[in-house]
C-alpha cells in the first residue's frame, strides 16, 4: 500500500536537518566530517559511522530537506549492498538505525565513478546539454550522430567526476585528465572503473526485474586497511541514480516528453521551472513539492526493494542517541 499523504506531511515536522553527536565516547561518535547528505563520524577505532540525514542536494548545494529520506536511503543502500557483495565487496559493518550505516572507514578515491547508459540529464554539466551543443566526445567517450534526448547510449560508458568542495561545482573529465591531476592511481582508478561497471550490470539487471531502468548512476570506492577497493558510501539510491519506468519509457520518448521517474529529478525540474539551475538565490520549496518529492522516493524503495516501506515516526534525535548507545 503506498504511503499515504497525511504520513508525509507529519514527517515534514521529524525532518532529520542536521546531528550533533562529535565528540569522544561515550557521549559522542567521535571526530565528525559533514558530507552534503551524510554526517560522518570516525570514533578512531577503524569504523566510519554514517548517518543519513533528510538533506537533498542537487546542482551541487543543499536545497533543505524531505520527510523521510535519509530513512529510505540508508535502507535502500544496505538492500543494494546486501545484492551486490558477490560483484564487489562493500564498506558495511552493520545498520543498528533506519539513518544509521556502520562501515569500514577506508581511505575514499579522488574521484567520483559515474556509469551512465543514456543520453540526458538537465544541468549544465550533463551529457545531454554537451551534445545537443554539438560536442561528439564526453570525458574520452566517442558519442554517435543522430541520438535524440532521453536515447540509450550504445553501450554503458565510465564519465569519472572530480569531487568537489561543499558549495562548489564536480568537473566530469576522462580518464587521461583524472591521472593527470594526480587524485588517483592507474592501478586503483582501473580498478574501481571494472568494478564500477559491473555493478552497473548487476543493477540494470535487478532494475530490470522491476520493470525499471537504471539510467545512470554513481559509485564512491575507497581502499580497506587490507588494501582492497570496496564501495562506500552509498549505492543505487534515488540519489546517486536516474530511474524510469520501462512501461512508459518508450512512448513518452517517442512524444518527446520527459520519462517518468522517481529519482531527485524531479526537484531539479521544479527548481529549473523556476529559472533556478544552482546560481543566485535558491527559489522556497512548497511543503507540496518536498512531499510529492518524498513520495516518490518511497516509491522508489519499495518498487526496487518488493516490500512496502515503513516510516519510523520517533523523534529521530532522540531515537539515534539510544540506538548509538550514547549517554548524555
């Protein structure tokens, strides 16, 4: 059964903004790194600990929160992890909250591994808006004539991106270019790109079974202290993904109409209705468009995952210190 509206919008008053939870144990989780989504914390003991926050960040800023979302993301990437250790091993210790992942703390790649298999995307930077300018090459990939938007690529393609600074701007550039500024290693940056297309594979193969497409996504890899490349972070979510509905997928591009889908695209689309690409001042989202934007991202979970999706509704402050085990 989806989720109902009045669920989401009392969600809209236990938004999950920001964590205070620094500081030596046992009171605190240690040291804390904030990511544009995840609060991270490293507790000096070998463990990352990841807490995902409701935060969406699009264009490369925080544009506020939706209900619910760093629930359904912390989920949804411990059910893909879980679905894809065979291809390649994972950060994962344990989930002891719905916003909470335990992992490995490893020492992350430069550099930010994006798969994509079509041609799209509405920002400056995407792959779309290079080739509708006339541009046939992008981050070293040779791209044919006569592709319309929304089209698949012959074949999936590697476009590595810089990691940016909270507030500044990710630069997709080829491989040549990534070794050339030194962030990574041949050996490491090669293998992070074999392992990063194979769980491409395996996900469009899952998506498949859904009756979705995974239309591109990325993937952060760091080295264990075994010196393994593992994923890290997060995997296949909403946010690091583009998703359409297969059913739909083919009729709607032959209208020229835009796929439908579940993924953080539709708040970019709001916000460029607005004339707003990431410059300037940030227009106000109406509760309406974060919860329609919440619903999709439940949909998105349950649709991949096959079970419904049920919403904590503690105070999640309260709950994240006693699932932590933190005393005051």
């Amino acid at each position: 059964m989806p989720i109902d509206t009045d669920t989401l919008r009392k969600g809209l008053e236990l938004t999950l903004d920001a964590t205070d939870l620094g500081g030596p144990p046992p009171r605190g989780l240690g040291t804390k790194y904030e990511g544009k989504v995840r609060d991270n914390y490293l507790p000096g003991d070998g463990r990352r600990i990841l807490v995902t926050t409701d935060r969406i960040s699009a264009f490369d800023r925080v544009l506020g929160t939706l209900p619910f979302k760093g629930q359904v993301l912390n989920q949804l990437a411990a059910w893909w992890f879980d679905q894809t250790k065979d291809v390649a091993s994972n950060h994962v210790l344990s989930i002891p909250d719905p916003n909470v992942t335990i992992g490995i703390d490893c020492r992350p790649l430069e550099v930010e591994l994006v798969v994509r298999a079509y041609l799209t995307g509405v920002t400056s930077t995407s792959i779309w808006t290079h080739y509708a300018k006339g541009a046939r090459t992008f981050c070293g990939h040779a791209l044919p004539d006569g592709l319309a938007k929304n089209d698949a690529l012959p074949a999936p393609i590697l476009t590595p991106s810089t990691k940016a600074e909270k507030g500044g701007h990710d630069v997709s550039v080829s491989r040549d270019e990534l070794l050339a500024m030194g962030r990574v290693s041949a050996e490491e940056f090669d293998r992070a790109s074999q392992l990063a297309l194979a769980l491409f594979r395996r996900g469009q193969e899952l998506c498949a079974k859904r009756g979705l497409i995974l239309v591109d996504t990325k993937y952060e890899m760091g080295v264990d202290p075994s010196g393994r490349i593992v994923v890290i972070d997060e995997m296949h979510t909403p946010d690091s993904s583009r998703y359409w509905f297969r059913e739909s997928y083919e009729e709607r591009r032959a209208r020229g109409e835009e796929p439908e889908s579940f993924d953080k695209e539709y708040v970019r689309r709001w916000l460029a209705a607005q004339g707003w690409t990431g410059d300037g001042p940030m227009p106000p989202i109406p509760d309406e468009v974060r919860i329609e934007a919440s619903r999709r991202y439940v949909e998105a979970c349950e649709t991949i995952m096959g079970r419904a999706f049920v919403p904590d509704l503690e105070d999640p402050q309260v709950r994240l210190r006693r699932n932590l085990g933190l005393t005051r």
